[in-house]
C-alpha cells in the first residue's frame, strides 16, 4: 500500500569510526540506530533495504552505488543517512536534520519535529550548499544520489555527554517517532484508493479479526496491502474494500502536517462539529497521520463524490476524487 522506499544508511563504518568521544565511535551508534530502524520499517510494512549490516568499510563511491541499486534511481526513494555529530564546544548539543537542495524541507522538518516530541533537544533542518560551488549540495549523500530523497539525521553531538546519554537510552523511541513522521508525511493528505478505506491497526488485533469485522477475508487484507506475512503493528494503516463494509458513504483521511478541522471540513464539504462528532473527539487537537472518517453524511445536498484539491506537498496515494 506504500508509494515510497525507504534506504537506511547507517554513517561511517569499519576503517572510518567516524566521530570519536567519550569512549564511543558514532559509526557504532549509527548501526545500532539503524538496525532498528530497519525492523521497524519492516514491521510496517515499509519496503526497505540497508548500506550495511557489518563493521565494513564502504566508501562514499559503493555507498551511493548500494543506495542507487536497493530500489533504483527514483524520487520516490527515501534515503536515511543516520549520523552522530560532533564539535570543537562541548556546550554544543540537539539534532539536526539536512535535507537536498533538490528537495522540499516537509520530510525533514516533520523528522526533527518527531525528534523533539519524543524528548530530544533539536537544532534545526537546512540545506548545506559546497563552498567551491554553492549550486551544489555539502555531502555527498545528498549530492551523488541521483533523484532520491535524500535526509542526513545527526542525532546529537557525541562530546556532549547529555546528547550521548539521551541517545544511547532513548535511541529507540526516537527512531519509532522518526518512522512514524516519515509514513505520515508520505501518506498524509491522501485519500484510500476508490472502493477501499483505512483502519488503524489496535492492540490485540489479527488480519482474521479485522477480516471477520469488515466481512471480507484474511487474503484478500493481505493482496491489496501487498502483505507477505501475518504479522501487524499497532498504528499501521490498513486498506480495507469498502464495498464489503456496512457504512459505504464514510471515506477516511490521514491527516497531514499543517492540518486542521476546519481545513479538513473546508475540503470536505462538512462542518468541524461533524467531524467531531463522526470521530468521537473531544478537543480539536489533531496529530499527523491519525485517520478521521468523513462524511457518512444524510444531507441531500452535500456531493456524494467529495471534491478534494490536492495541495503542495500533498502525496497522492491515488488520486480518484480530483
Ligand atoms: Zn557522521
């Protein structure tokens, strides 16, 4: 059901430990983060490749050729270049996300915003241009990597003992909250392929559950999720046939980055008091990629073909409604 690949590449490695201080190679760190960050695009879902899986030395020239050949040269590869930072102050400290001077700053700003949310101290996201020649990109991750998106995450600094402390006992939570923002981005803003809608996956729930309640079947979940195992993670987005669902006027939306009730009703033809009131919440606080059910509505007057404009920066994951 993803229209994006992800290539996870995890800095330095082998002969180039990378950043050195207080008793730690970044390039081990960088390993760490991105192992688990491939299980947990994994789980999602997500196709998803590595640079590495050893303490190997890979140069800049095979690194680039390993991102190009995971997926190919395309835009809608994604490219995690994960990364330790370091500095002359040790006073220095916080994420940063760097982004390609071909590419919009969304996926970056939602990664360092995730970043913060789940208890880092951030710094900002930037393009870095190369001094010998400004109309070309800093690093080579973002400069040699063809059409692909291209983000560098420094997670911190690693002579700053807080920084370092904070990764090492929270790497995880970050990388959950980085996966989460990189789906959401992707996804947000788009609307399920015409005759399906989405159901977020809860606690306790199996492809044979959700089947049964949406009076479909375990293969045909797993033949339009382009599922290859039984396997689901709380908070995955599933497509479900909606012409097998009972109430086949309701169409889901993932909401984006920038979003709010009353830009989602404006869209949609509807008030903020009906949404509300058809997704049983209490505040107006809404979070990046939550799924709100639209419409459902008995009023003659409103479409029954929403009109939705699709609006920079929006991912359409299938554009049946423009
Ligand atoms: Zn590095």
């Amino acid at each position: 059901m993803y229209d994006f690949k992800v290539v996870i590449d995890p800095g330095h490695g082998g002969d180039d430990p990378g950043a050195v201080a207080n008793n730690t190679n970044e390039k081990d760190l960088t390993k760490l983060i991105s192992d688990y960050m491939y299980e947990r695009f994994k789980e999602m879902g997500v196709p998803v490749a590595i640079t590495r899986t050893t303490d190997e030395t890979v140069n800049p020239t095979e690194r680039v050729n390993r991102i190009l050949n995971a997926f190919g040269d395309s835009e809608d590869v994604i490219v995690i270049s994960n990364h330790i930072n370091s500095s002359s102050s040790t006073s220095a400290q916080g994420a940063e996300v760097i982004y390609a001077l071909r590419n919009e700053d969304t996926l970056a700003e939602n990664i360092l915003n995730a970043l913060e949310t789940a208890g880092q101290v951030t710094r900002t996201f930037y393009q870095r241009r190369l001094p010998s020649d400004t109309s070309k990109d800093y690093y080579f991750i973002h400069r040699n990597t063809g059409k692909t998106e291209p983000v560098l995450i420094e997670y911190g600094f690693i002579n700053n003992k807080d920084d370092l402390n904070r990764i090492k006992t929270n790497y995880k939570k970050y990388v959950d909250a980085i996966v989460d923002a990189v789906i959401a981005t992707k996804m947000g803003g788009s609307i399920p392929p015409q005759g399906t809608t989405t159901y977020v996956v809860k606690k306790g729930d199996s492809l044979y559950k959700i089947a049964n309640e949406y009076n479909t079947t375990v293969a045909e979940l797993k033949r339009i999720n382009n599922l290859t195992s039984d396997l689901l993670t709380i908070g995955q987005i599933l497509l479900i046939p909606l012409d097998s669902t009972s109430d086949s006027n309701n169409q889901t939306y993932i909401v984006k980055s920038g979003d709010t009730l009353y830009s989602i009703a404006r869209k949609f033809n509807t008030t903020v008091d009906n949404l509300k009131k058809l997704n049983n919440l209490s505040s107006d606080t809404l979070s990046v990629g939550q799924v709100l059910t639209i419409s459902g509505t008995t009023n003659e007057d409103i479409p029954s073909t929403v009109n939705y404009t699709v609006a920079k920066g929006d991912t359409l994951f299938m554009g049946n409604n423009e």
